[in-house]
C-alpha cells in the first residue's frame, strides 16, 4: 500500500532524487502527493520534466505541507535550513533526517522536543535502488513512523532499525563502505592489468565477481567462509592467493577501516552538538 500523505524532499541532490525516483517506480508514493526543494533551479526543472513531481524553492512552504518531510541536506547547511523551517514544521510532520552525523536531539532543539523524529544514514547505491540504510526513531517516533520510513526506503534497498548509538558504526561500515569497495575493485582491475589483461575486460570481470559473489551470499544465506572454502582447492591457487591477502593483512586493514570512519563520524557528531551548544 502506498504511503499516505505528502512526502516533501527538502533537498533534492543525488540521494533526493534517487529517492524520489525509486519511490515512483515502485509505487511507495504516488507521484501527486511528492513534493521537492533545491537550491539550484536546474535541478529542479530536471526534477519536474523527468519525474513530473511539484518542486519548489521554498523551504519554509515545502515543510508547511509535508506530513512526512526528509530533510536531504548535507550536514554543514543544515543549521541554516532549520532555521528557514522551525516555524513551519507542524507537530503532525514526521521529519526524516539523512543528514550525516547530525544527532535526533540537535534537530529537537531547532524544532521543537515534540517533534516526531526518525535519523537514516543511507548509502551512495541508493542511487541505483540498491542502498543500505539504518533507521533510528526518536524519543516521540512511534512503532507506525518507523514502519513507514522502512517502507520508504526499502523501496530503494535493504533497512535495518538500530539504536542512534550505532549509526556511526554504521557510517563507518555501510555509509563509507562503498568507498572501500571501489577501491578493492579498483585494486583487482589493476591487478588484471599487471597479469595481462586490457583495463575494460579486467574491470568488467572484476566488477562482475564482486556483484556475483554478493548476490551469492544473500541468495545462500550461507556464511562467507564457508563460500571462501567452495571455491578452495587443496593447493589450488584461490588459496595462493588468500595466503597472499592474509600475509598482507587485508582483514585488519578492513577492520581498522571501518573503526577509524567510525570514530570521524563520533567526531563529526560531537562537533555538531558543541556548535548547538
């Protein structure tokens, strides 16, 4: 069933739009009741002529009519968009907040301690209907909030509901992740490069592998090692090589990755709240 009432994108960059754009293709709100902001009138003439969407430059109307309202911002203007929209912002609003690092209780004290509030830290694959979020509910989100914004993006991915404690760790894992992968991925079209492969064959089975391997995994169910011991023959090479990636450290190099944005993402956080204070 399509989720009821407007639906206002306050900021529809990449990750707006992507939503958008997945919530029309499948069917999780009706083109009439979207409504989107931005700060660039190219990007809104897009918005309108491709997705046939309202769009407005607006803020402070924008959030005036949303019932649901996401406030899709980066992080370092959203002082500034809160403060166009505190008045507006009707206690019957469920506001949904993507905006990286920033804590339920520093958009409380803008808007009002009331106000229903559910913080998502999605990913970049969103923008091919394939994102991981982690959703968090306020202190005044109800069972019913956090249903509707699990609905909405797990139209466009998977969605896991996680204390606010966790969506740094969260960040560092699923939110910088994709950074990470394409890295490796870049790392394996080199490496095809090196033993003799063109650059475009190497990259497409590269890309191709992890893609395969994925969708492996989350068909199976089956835990990754046990898929890592399927394809190792006794003194084959898969296992040359995964001697080569454990004597270089791969797993604690991942690890220390995850854990260092981790702790950037607490930093950031912790900024935010000092600059509220």
């Amino acid at each position: 069933m399509p989720v009821q009432g407007t639906v206002g994108i306050l900021g529809a960059g990449n990750i707006g739009l992507a939503l958008l754009r997945g919530w029309i293709a499948s069917g999780a709100v009706p083109r009439a009741s979207l409504i989107a902001s931005a700060k660039r009138p190219e990007r809104l003439e897009q918005i309108a002529r491709e997705l046939g969407v309202e769009v407005t430059t607006d803020n402070a109307e924008l959030a005036r009519r949303s019932d649901i309202l996401v406030l899709s911002v980066k992080p370092q203007i959203l002082d500034r968009v809160l403060d166009q929209i505190a008045d507006s912002v009707r206690l019957e609003t469920l506001v949904v907040s993507i905006a990286a690092g920033v804590p339920i209780s520093a958009i409380e004290r803008r808007l009002g301690h009331e106000t229903r509030i559910v913080r998502v830290m999605p990913n970049t694959p969103t923008l091919v209907g394939l994102g991981a979020a982690a959703l968090a509910a306020g202190a005044h989100a109800t069972d019913g909030d956090i249903a509707v914004v699990r609905e909405l993006f797990e139209a466009v991915g998977v969605a896991a509901i996680v204390d606010e404690s966790l969506l740094d760790a969260v960040t560092g894992l699923s939110g910088s992740g994709p950074a990470y992968v394409f890295l490796i991925l870049e790392a394996f079209s080199d490496a095809g490069v090196k033993v003799g492969l063109d650059r475009e064959t190497a990259q497409k089975l590269a890309t191709q592998t992890l893609l395969g391997s994925a969708k492996l995994l989350l068909t199976t169910g089956e835990h990754p090692g046990r898929l890592k011991d399927m394809v190792t023959s006794p003194g084959g090479t898969a296992i040359a090589g995964l001697h080569t990636l454990e004597a270089g450290g791969l797993r604690t190099t991942i690890m220390d990755a995850v854990e260092a944005a981790t702790r950037r993402s607490r930093e950031l956080g912790r900024s935010f709240g000092a600059d509220e204070g």
